[in-house]
C-alpha cells in the first residue's frame, strides 16, 4: 500500500500479469491506503451475501452445442434509452476519488471509448455535469432519493439537461449495512473527496426523537423512499426509471404495474443486510415473475464474461460491473477501465462462440446445466 503523505504508484502500461479481471486486485492494493480500501472491500456483517454472489456464478454449468453457424454473431443490446454495443454497464460506485484521482471522470473516459454504458452516482466526487463532458458515451444518472424532495427533483433535472438517458433509483439503501470492516478501520473521506452533487443542498431538518422512539424506525427511516415515491419520480421526469436492488418477485410484479422501465436485481453488493440471496439465484423467479414487460438486468459478483453469459441465460438482458472495475481504475486508471470492459465483453464473445449462440437472444436456460448438490 502507498505510504502516507506519497502519491500512489499507478501501472502506465498493463503487464502481462493481468491476464483477467480478477487480476487487478492485487495490483490495485498498492494503490490504496487502509482507508479506500476498507470502503472498497466492506460489505455487511459477516460478509455472508458478497461471498455468496460470486460463489453462484461457480455452481451453474453451461453446456454447449456445436457445429453452429454464428458467423454473424454480435453482442448489441438494446435498454431503456440506451443503445450499447455489449451488455456490460459499469455499475454506479460512490467517491470515486478515493480510487483516482480522476475519479468518475476516469470511468467515464473509458466506458465513452469502448461504447458501454456508465451508471453515475449521486454520491460521485465529481458533478454529473463534469462527467458527462468527459465524453458523449451512453450512461443513466443514479439518484438516491435526498430528504428535501426539491433537491431529488433538481438532480433529475440536471441529469435531463446534461444529457443522462434514465434515472436509476435505488431504494434497497435507505441506511446503510452493518459494515464492521469500515467500523474497524474508522472509515471517513479525507480532504477533497465529497458528494460533488450534493454542494450546497440544504442540510435535512430531522425532528427530535421521543424518549422511546427508535434511531432506526423514527429517525433514519422516516425519510426513506416508498412505492409513493417511485410514482412521484416517474411523474417528474420524461426519462426511463429503472429500479435498482430488487430482489423479491412480488416487488418486481409491483413495479412493473407502477410503469418501471427496467429492474436491476441487485442485493448492493452485499453492502446492505448480510444473508441476502445472491441476485443471481434470484433472476428466474423475478423473470417470471415480470416476463417482458421491463428489462431487468443483474448487478453483483461479475467477474468473466461467462458470469455474463450466465446472467444472461437466467433472464438478464445486461449486466453491472463494480468492484472489479474500481479495482483497475485504482491500479491503472481509465486504462485499467477500459482494458477490464475489452476482458469481459472478449471473455463473452468467446462463451458465446463455444456454446453455439450467435446472439444475446440465443442464450437461454436451455445453455444451462445445474450443479449437482
């Protein structure tokens, strides 16, 4: 790890070393003091559901056919306002500073070049504006829902106005998880990292608690979002609302009848309430349970492109990377982002080939063989 007070040591060239994604955590360690990396790798509690969602990904087999035409194979994708050449997105990750010190812009810079799709969040260390004229790449603006519903309306409009395709709500976090690692690591953001977005916003007024009312239940939580609030966003903006971090089927059922253009089925990385399913378990219920009336996508675990694959064969129609891209952002800069997107979108291609899929619409369950238990 960098010594305090010395700037950290960043690969100008990837070595050889970094052969797949996985790769660059290493690399990225030496990049990061305590602080950023306690932050990067904290999930909740025990840290059961992070395990978990990569651990899914290892018990599904895909079984292949062969001596199939897929000459005119292609990855394209088609997502609420978005277009994309692959269906890898990059998920949103808040102060991205702690990582680069270009931060989302970095991030940016290389999902622009490559065609992919970035997902920005509200909490980003740069404003939605300074990243989107980074470059004119497909992304969609992540919105926390703020206490003062007119800052919550204001975000959304400057993510019309700076040419953000749709609104990602997320509303599995309206506190946070029981992060011991950060807890023992006393995590705080240093000097010069702060929710850029957020300059200026009025502080939220909280009223005072009685004698038996709960910090939790009283306090935090009378602000959280409700399905109210997914009917109040979707009537202030003309863009795309996609709901991230759904994971039961009944609640995806509700969503698609209040006019949700897309689900991200996500369990936030672990980062939230420990014990969650792995979002990829999740997928053929929640398939089921909305069939083509949103497109729903998967977040968590991802780290080759035969996750990809897999994802995409349990109902996903696109896929969101975190960790692994931050890793490389803090190992290499956009560099490290772009060399990670061209990984997993080759590593797909290739899944594709050997299975017998032309297309993302080839791949189904069908591709599929479950472990044994």
């Amino acid at each position: 790890m960098p010594e305090a007070g010395k700037p950290a040591q960043r690969l100008a060239a990837i070595p050889r070393e970094i052969a797949a994604v996985a790769d660059y955590e290493r690399f990225s360690r030496a990049s990061l003091d305590d602080n950023a990396w306690a932050y990067l790798h904290s999930a909740a509690a025990d840290e059961l559901s992070w395990r978990w969602n990569r651990e899914a990904y290892d018990r599904l087999r895909i079984l292949p056919r062969v001596l199939r035409d897929v000459t005119a194979g292609h990855t394209r994708c088609s997502l609420p306002g978005l277009e994309l050449a692959h269906p890898i997105l990059l998920a949103p990750v808040a102060w991205q500073k702690l990582f680069h010190p270009d931060g989302e812009r970095a991030s940016a810079y290389a999902a622009a070049a490559l065609d992919t799709g970035l997902v920005l969040s509200t909490l980003s260390s740069y404003t939605l504006e300074e990243v989107a004229a980074v470059g004119a790449g497909p992304r969609w603006f992540q919105l926390y829902l703020q206490p003062d519903r007119g800052v919550s309306r204001a975000l959304v409009e400057r993510a019309e106005r700076a040419g953000y395709s749709g609104i990602v709500f997320t509303i599995d976090a309206p506190l946070n998880g029981v992060r011991n690692r950060e807890h023992r690591a006393g995590f705080q953001l240093p000097p010069g990292v702060d929710s850029a977005n957020l300059r200026g916003a009025p502080a939220p007024v909280r009223p005072a608690l009685g004698e038996h009312d709960s910090a939790v239940f009283q306090g935090l939580m009378r602000e959280a979002p409700t399905w109210r609030d997914v009917e109040w966003l979707s009537g202030i903006t003309r863009l795309p609302v996609i709901l991230k971090g759904v994971l039961h089927p009944e609640d995806a059922r509700i969503a698609a009848d209040l006019g949700a253009a897309g689900l991200i089925v996500s369990n936030h990385g672990g980062r939230t309430l420990d014990t969650l399913p792995p979002a990829l378990e999740m997928l053929p219920a929640m398939a089921d349970a909305v069939g083509d009336r949103v497109a729903l996508l998967l977040d968590g675990g991802i780290r080759r492109g035969s996750d990809v694959f897999k994802a995409i064969a349990l109902g996903a129609r696109a896929v969101l990377v975190g960790r692994g891209y931050i890793h490389a952002l803090a190992a290499a800069g956009p560099l490290g982002v772009a060399h990670v997107i061209r990984l997993l979108r080759d590593e797909l291609e290739v899944a594709m080939a050997l299975a017998g899929c032309a297309t993302l619409a080839d791949i189904g369950p069908q591709a599929l063989l479950a472990a044994p238990r």
